[in-house]
C-alpha cells in the first residue's frame, strides 16, 4: 500500500517521502482514509510508536480548509515534549502546502511568547489541556470554527487528571466538530469520553492493548500514626537515588512536610496552591532538571506533572477515591519504564487499602519499614559503590594531593576509612542509632468491620468521653484527620480513641475517660488546616431522661 492510495493529496505524499517512510504503517493505513472523509467520530487504539501521528496528522492538514485562517483544528495530548514532538511532525508533513500555520500551546511555559504565536491565526493549535483550557477562558482561543479534535493518547491525559478539562473543552466546541481519539489503554474515562462527545464512532485496533499500569509496583507500609513522617525518612534514607513524588491531602501538609525534609539537609520542595506562578515555576523547574529529589504536594498543584523518571510516588496520606490514586501512581512509570507506588497507612486506614485494591483491581504488596542498621548500611554500601566507580581526574587534582598526602600521612589505610565513613555517616548513625521498629502491627487480613466496632474493640469496652468537634465532612476531614489531631495534640495514644461521628459541619468522637482531661486541655487554640477548632465534653442527657444533648 502507498500513501497516495490512501488518498492523500501530491503535497502530502510527498512530504512522507521527504522524511523516508515508504508505506504507511497499519495504523496509519486504516486511519487515513476513515479521517479523509472528515464526517466521523473516530476511536483507535495504538501504542506509542506505531505512527499515530501521521495517522491523524496527514488526513487533519488534508481536510483544514486552507482559504481560511481561522482554527479549526485542535489536537490535545497529554505532555509538552509530545506537544512539542507532534507539532514538528505536523510542519514537517505540511512543508510542501502554502498557509498551514500550526502552533504549539503548552504549560509551564511563558504565556504571552505563545499568545504571540496565536495571534498568527493558526489553523491548527496543538496543545496540553490546561494550558488550553486557559487561553479559552482568556478567549484568545475560540472554538467557534473548530471541525476537527484529536486527542492523541487519551488514557495518559485521563491518568494525568486532564478529565475535567478535556469535558470543558469539548462541551464548548460546535455540535458538529468531530472527535478523533487515540489512546494505548481503555480505562473507563476514554469510553465515557466516546459515550459523551462522538456519534457511532469508527473503533480501528491496531497492536494489542498496553497494560501499562502493571510496569507499576504498588506497595503499602503500615505505620503507627505517630511515625508517618518519620516513615517517610526511612523510605527515602533507604532510596539513595530516590527521586519521588510525596503526595499530601492539605497545603499546609505539604508545606510541613517539605519544611521539615528541607531543615533536615534532604533536596525536597513543596509544590501547592498558595504558591505564586514563578514560584510554582522555579520548584517545577528545579524538580525537572533534578536539583531537588523529593517533591511534596497537593494533588490539584500536581496535576498535569510531567517530570520524566520518577521512581517513586509516595503517598503520604491515602487520597480520598481511587480515581486520585490513580492520577497519583501515574506520574511514575513513564515512557515504559517501571515505577513504584508507595502508601503509608495506619492500622484504621488498612480497610481503605482494601477498597483501594478492588476499585483499581490492583494487589499492594505489604512492605516492612527498614530499621536505622538496614538504612546505615544501604547508605554506606552506595556510598562505597559511588566512591569505586569514581572517574579520578588526574590533571584537575595533582596539584593538591602533595598537601593532602602529607595531611593524612599520620594514618594508616583502615583509620583512613574508619574516619571517612564516620565522617559522611555521624548524621544517619546518630540519628538511627536508637531508632526503633516504627512498623504498626496489622494482620494483613484486617478488613472493615462496622466502624464502631471496630473502635469500640481498640476502648476494650472502658468508659468513655464524648466529644463536639466544629469539623465535619465540609472542611475535607475524614476520621483520620481527627484521630491524628487529637493523637498529635494531646499525646494519647490512638487506641484510647474511641467511635467517630462525622457530621457535615461538625463531628462527635470518644476518648477513653480517664483521657478526656487531657484531652480537653490540649484542644484549647488548636487550628486544623489553619481553621481554629473549638473542642468540647458532650453530656448525652437522653440517657438520663432528660431527652437533650448538653454541651458543656
Ligand atoms: P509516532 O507514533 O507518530 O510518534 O511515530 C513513531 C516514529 O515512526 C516516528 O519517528 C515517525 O517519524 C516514524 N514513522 C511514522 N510513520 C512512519 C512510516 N509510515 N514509515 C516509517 N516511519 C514512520
């Protein structure tokens, strides 16, 4: 098969030959003549590789009107350097036709050097979601003559949580524009997308369907409450060469957290909502050229995150749905690379790792927190590894090794070492020396009893204090969130808490008797999340007859 058979225009086929292809692939030769009639819905399922490009590419300049300067084109795909890589492909293939303009719109990059770029009049704009969806609500691009919307590796964009966006985008373009959509896996977003946006759409497959998703570990490790930022330590102390994303639920969490990392000599930064643009920038682009290891942030700041060659996704709390875990996961195992997936959870969370694992159809593995020894050790051996495949540069160091000769000449080689490994390693020895075992006892079987149950087992039935609390569901806590303020302020243990009642507004919990005073007092001026929380005994009257709640 050639391409002028598919019914490509002279320019066209031409342009292919130019750049060597000799026949089209078989993506691109059921596509192409699909797409060229320029009246259907299109769905095709191809990997990375296969010739996607040209498959939607070649039949998108074929059909743009090129009397007209306005867009009718647009291509979503997930990232920037696919961006960036499929417009050059679509100049590349446009390079025999006069007045095709093509332009490249993309996060993370200056604003108004690409509103420049669209005040040309582009017929065709290829863009990432976000990006786009802003120079809409700017109205410096309008959708009013859009024909065509491919969006090339669907799967990857829902991953990345453009969901919401890519709906926007679409709900606003003209009833008859038509939808041509690539994708290498078919989660429940892409088929939503073809129930939502396209008419009896032509479905081509070509290759078997990635399983991408399994190239991903996905691992748990139990913790008690207490340690989960110390959890977090040891799985990054045990990575040297961890570069890891560290999802949080809040922004002042995030930024904790990252605080703390920061004071304690590691390469993180936060990334969150209360940052500025160039702030968010300056961390992104720290991040991207890898002078910061560890990144910490709120889902909603990471969403769309790019960044090539995360090896590990840490969730430092476990997010609310699956859908999230699964934006999260996503950033790691990129481009057919493997990744890990890390959870840190309590025992009460074990349930919702459950949940997790039979909405996502996925199986964690239960991992054990490593111990100070493990750590000191991992973090020796690869520091050994390193120093004997140092490259020695000769010509840079002669000139000092006289002096340092004679500086260590006092010592023989065993002092040499002993002191050099002291001094790299006093830091994580001190610290780990009277580090104990943080791991938290959970039967891998523990599943969801009813919550009261549950925590009525955690009391051993002893007398209890119930509690108001002016947080509920509204502020975004969940149970947890309680039980870790509570926990933290007042230094009781979680066991001594009892049932949790979690209203909209408010929420009612239980802590065992003998700790109710202290609790009480540690509650006075404590903000949650930066809102102050008002903490007060419930005397439940209806008991003594009296048939009210008395707050006291
Ligand atoms: P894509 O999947 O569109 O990113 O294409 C993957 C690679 O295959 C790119 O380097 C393309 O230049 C190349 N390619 C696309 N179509 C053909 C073809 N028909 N013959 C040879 N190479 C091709």
């Amino acid at each position: 098969m050639s391409f002028k058979k598919l019914g490509l225009r002279a320019e066209l086929v031409k342009a292919v030959e130019d750049l060597g292809f000799k026949s089209p692939t078989p993506i691109q030769e059921e596509s192409i003549p699909v797409l060229l009639s320029g009246d259907l819905d299109f769905m095709g399922l191809a990997q990375t590789g296969s010739g996607k490009t040209g498959a939607f590419g070649l039949p998108l300049i074929q059909n743009i009107d090129l009397t007209l300067s306005g867009l009718q084109g647009i291509v979503m795909c997930p990232t920037r350097e696919l961006c960036l890589q499929i417009t050059n492909d679509l100049k590349a293939f446009a390079k025999h036709l006069k007045k095709v303009t093509i332009v490249a719109v993309y996060g993370g990059a200056s604003i108004s050097n690409q509103i420049r770029q669209l005040k040309k009049g582009p017929q065709i704009v290829v863009a990432t979601p976000g990006r786009l969806l802003d120079f809409i609500n700017r109205k410096v691009i309008r959708l009013s003559r859009i024909s065509y919307a491919v969006l090339d590796e669907a799967d990857e964009m829902l991953n990345m949580g453009f969901q919401e966006d890519i709906d926007s985008i679409l709900a606003k373009m003209p009833e008859d524009r038509k939808v041509w959509m690539f994708y290498a896996t078919m989660p429940k977003g892409v088929a939503q997308i073809a129930r939502n946006y396209m008419t009896d759409p032509v479905k081509v497959k070509v290759g078997k369907q990635n399983r991408s998703p399994k190239t991903i570990t996905h691992t748990c490790y139990a913790i008690q409450e207490k340690y989960r930022y110390q959890g977090l330590k040891r799985i990054i102390d045990f990575t040297p060469e961890i570069f890891a994303l560290v999802f949080c639920r809040t922004r002042k969490e995030t930024q904790a957290v990252a605080e703390n990392l920061i004071q304690e000599g590691y390469q993180a930064e936060a990334l969150h909502g209360d940052l500025s643009q160039a702030q968010r920038d300056y961390v992104m682009r720290k991040f991207r050229h890898k002078t910061i290891r560890i990144l910490v942030a709120t889902d909603v700041a990471a969403r769309g995150l790019d960044v090539e060659d995360i090896s590990h996704v840490i969730h430092y709390n476990l997010p609310d749905d699956s859908e999230t875990y699964t934006h999260r996961s996503g950033r790691t195992a990129r481009a057919g690379k493997s990744g890990i997936s890390i959870a840190l959870i309590n025992a009460r969370e074990k349930y919702r790792l459950r949940k997790l694992e039979k909405s996502i159809k996925v199986k964690f593995e239960s991992g054990k927190l490593p111990d100070g020894r493990d750590i000191c050790k991992k973090q020796l051996f690869d520091l050994v590894e390193k120093i004997i495949h140092t490259d020695v540069n000769q010509d840079r160091i002669t000139d000092y090794l006289p002096d340092v000769y004679n500086a260590f000449s006092g010592l023989d080689k065993e002092e040499l070492i002993q002191r050099f490994v002291s001094a790299q390693f006093n830091r994580f020895f001190e610290y780990y020396c009277h580090a104990g075992d943080i791991n938290a006892k959970i039967s891998p079987e523990t599943s969801a009893p009813s919550k009261k149950v549950k925590r009525k087992a955690g009391l051993k039935q002893k007398k209890t204090q119930r509690f108001f609390i002016n947080v509920g569901r509204l502020d975004k806590i969940n149970e947890g969130a309680i039980v870790r303020l509570v926990c933290d302020k007042s230094g009781i243990g979680s066991n001594k808490i009892g049932d949790i009642d979690l209203k909209r507004e408010f929420s009612f919990f239980e802590v065992e008797k003998k700790a109710a005073k202290k609790v009480l007092k540690s509650m006075n001026k404590v903000k949650l999340d930066g809102r102050p929380v008002h903490v007060q005994e419930v005397f439940n009257e209806k008991k003594q007859g009296k048939g009210e709640l008395r707050i006291s």
